[in-house]
C-alpha cells in the first residue's frame, strides 16, 4: 500500500520553495486559466498578487494563441457549460503540441456524474499535476494519494488540512494553511493556479506543486493572524502573497 508517507531521501526545503518564488517573480509567466467562472477575478488577483500574469478567456478563436504562448495552463471544472468544454478541447491539443505544463483541478467531481466523467477523461490526457481535495481525489483516482498518483501516471496535489504531494515515489506534506480560506470563495480554485505558476518556473512538478501550496498556505496563516472575518480575510491574504519572502517562508513552512 506504502506511497501515503512522506519520503525523506530527497526532501524539498523551505530554500527549494524560496527559490521556486524568486524564479516566478522574476520571470512573471502568464497562467491561463480556464476556470470556474465564480473563481477568474480573485484567481487573477492572486496570480498578480505573487507575481504571474493572468488570462482567461475562453473564446474559442482566441484560446490557442492564449495557451501557445502561456507558461502553463489551469483546467478548473468548477463551471462546467459548453463553451469551456470546447475552449478546454482546444486548449489540451495546443499543451499537447507545445509541452506546455497544465494541472487539472476536477471541482465537485464527487458531486455530479457527467463531471465526473470529464474529470476521468481529461486525467486520461495527462495533466502535470491533478489538485483535488481528498472528495475529488476519492472519486476520482481513488483513495491513497500514492497509489492514485502511480495509477494515474502524474503528480497528485491533495489539498486538505495538510496537504500532500506525490508522484507516486516522492511524497512532501504540507503543514501550512488557515480554516478561513473554506470560508471564501474561489480559493481552492486560485491554489490551483498557483500550482501553474510554479510549474512555468520550475519544471519538476513535485516541486513546483509544493513550493505552491507552501506559499499558498503560508499566506493563508498570515492572513489568517489579522483578518476579523472571510472579508478582509480575502484582502489580507492578497497582501500576504504579495510581501512573501525568503525569511518568511524560511520561518513559516513547515514541510515534510
């Protein structure tokens, strides 16, 4: 069974994530994010807040030359209608062509059984990271986060009140967040695209989808010390994303 354990023969540090972070912000790629549609001003405000660029449209004339020129690519379920249906169609031949990173955040796939069936198809394309919370996660590629991931043949970002990353071999626990962020709306999506931001800048996906929920979460504590409710919790946590640094991360992560 095994692969739900922390593997510490190659653990990734508070200076991994410090770097991954100061790679983003210098380079600033351009994540786009074909998303719930309740989700796109606040994923686009986190995404500015920690340095990257968003866009979102969904217009299928315009999509390939988003993507073609996107560091990566965030397919969020959240919304499910006919037009992101055929923008993500679109969008996966292009990421396909180009080796453009993308991560695959199959919203309420537990919920509903045609979501569930387009979650199993798109895991089916390979995205380079599946973020789900442990619902999801259940519904979809089954129980043990390891065995999912090898199964799977990607790497599982499961969000929860710690957080995992595996490919199925390596595995890091994320011990970082606040209970205020399951009291707003869109973050579990705008995690997501920070997965894709991190994976623009740093090409191995264990990695990169820890170094973001690290910052994510680390962002998410800060905020979490000053908000006085789910309002200016919201604003604090932009704030938070934007003055994150080495020292802080150094201080704050709590990885495994």
């Amino acid at each position: 069974m095994a692969n739900d354990t922390p593997d510490h023969s190659d653990p990734i540090t508070a200076a991994d994530v410090a770097g991954a972070l100061t790679r983003l912000r210098a380079q600033a790629p351009r994540v786009h994010c074909l998303t719930n549609a309740v989700a796109q001003a606040f994923t686009a405000n986190v995404l500015l807040a920690l340095g990257a660029v968003p866009s979102m449209t969904i217009a299928r004339e315009e999509v390939p030359s988003f993507v073609a020129g996107a560091g990566a690519l965030l397919v969020n379920l959240g919304t499910l209608d006919p037009a992101r249906n055929e923008a993500i169609e679109v969008a996966l031949d292009v990421v396909g062509d180009r080796a453009i990173p993308w991560v695959l955040d199959p919203v309420f796939a537990d919920v509903s059984a045609p979501r569930l069936d387009v979650a199993s198809f798109l895991l089916k394309r390979g995205p380079t990271v599946l973020r789900a919370n442990e619902r999801e996660l259940a519904a979809l590629a089954g129980g043990d986060v390891g065995e999912a991931a090898l199964r799977a043949k990607t790497t599982i970002a499961r969000t929860g009140a710690v957080d995992v990353v595996t490919d199925g071999t390596r595995t890091a626990w994320v011990d970082n967040g606040s209970a205020m962020l399951t009291k707003i709306t869109a973050t579990g999506c705008a995690a997501g695209a920070v997965v894709g931001a991190f994976l623009a800048v740093e090409p191995d996906p264990v990695v990169a989808a820890t170094a973001a929920l690290t910052v994510f979460g680390v962002a998410a504590e800060i905020a979490g010390e000053t908000a006085a409710g789910p309002g200016s919790f919201a604003v604090a946590l932009l704030d938070a994303l934007y003055s994150l640094d080495e020292a802080i991360l150094h201080e704050k992560a709590r990885l495994t």
